[in-house]
C-alpha cells in the first residue's frame, strides 16, 4: 500500500471523528477521551501528529519559505487548518474550544513532520 492511500484513508479517518464531535456522537471513544486525565491532549498529539507525518511523507517533505523561515509544506497546511478547526469549535454546542488541544495539536504536528523528515532522509538511500 502507498502512503498516498494511507493518506487519504487517514484524512477520511479524522474527517469522520471531527464530524462525529462536532454531533456530539463520539460514543464510548467520548468517555474514554473525556474521563481519563490528558486522554484527549494526548489524542491531539497523536492525532494531528500522525496527519502531518502522512501528510508530509505523501508531499515528499517538500518546504514553504515565508521570510527567512522554511517549513514544511504537509505541516504548514494542517496547522492552518487545525487553527480554524478548533476556532470553529466556538460554532457549536457540543464543542468547546480549547488552547491546549491547540498547543497538542502544534507540537504534534512539529514532532511529526520532524520525524516524516527524518523517514524521508533515512529511507530514501534503501532506493
């Protein structure tokens, strides 16, 4: 399987879990995020993280240049859309925004696109 289709498979994955949060039908997974302590920054990290990571790996880790700063591209792009999505949150009852699931989600999404980094120069010279 390529990670173009992991990818897709991912992104469909979170699209679906943020459709049921935002309806308040999360079920027993709502409990579980909810009830234990720093389940759901926890959820975030991993989450928005491993979005970057097949993200970037699909985008081949290619880089943004804003200024003097070079990012990558996979990781620019979930950041901005992590940012609206939890503003977004602010639309709906059943949600609640939230800044440390922001700050999970960025430093998920930084250690992440770090780490597809890293998979990208350690596995490209198997090729």
């Amino acid at each position: 399987m390529n990670i173009r289709l992991i990818t897709i498979i991912y992104v469909c994955f979170i699209l679906y879990v943020i459709a049921l949060a935002n309806q308040g039908e999360l079920g027993y997974l709502g409990v579980i995020v909810y009830e234990l302590p720093y389940t759901d920054k926890m959820g975030h990290f991993i989450l928005m993280g491993l979005l970057a990571f097949f993200i970037n790996l699909s985008l081949k880790c290619s880089t943004i240049s804003i200024g003097n700063w070079n990012f990558l591209k996979g990781s620019f792009i979930i950041l901005i859309l992590v940012t609206l999505e939890e503003i977004s949150q602010l639309l709906f009852d059943t949600r609640t925004f939230d800044l440390m699931d922001l700050f999970a989600d960025y430093l998920g999404i930084f250690l992440f696109g770090r780490l597809a980094l890293y998979f990208k120069t350690r596995f490209a010279s198997c090729r």
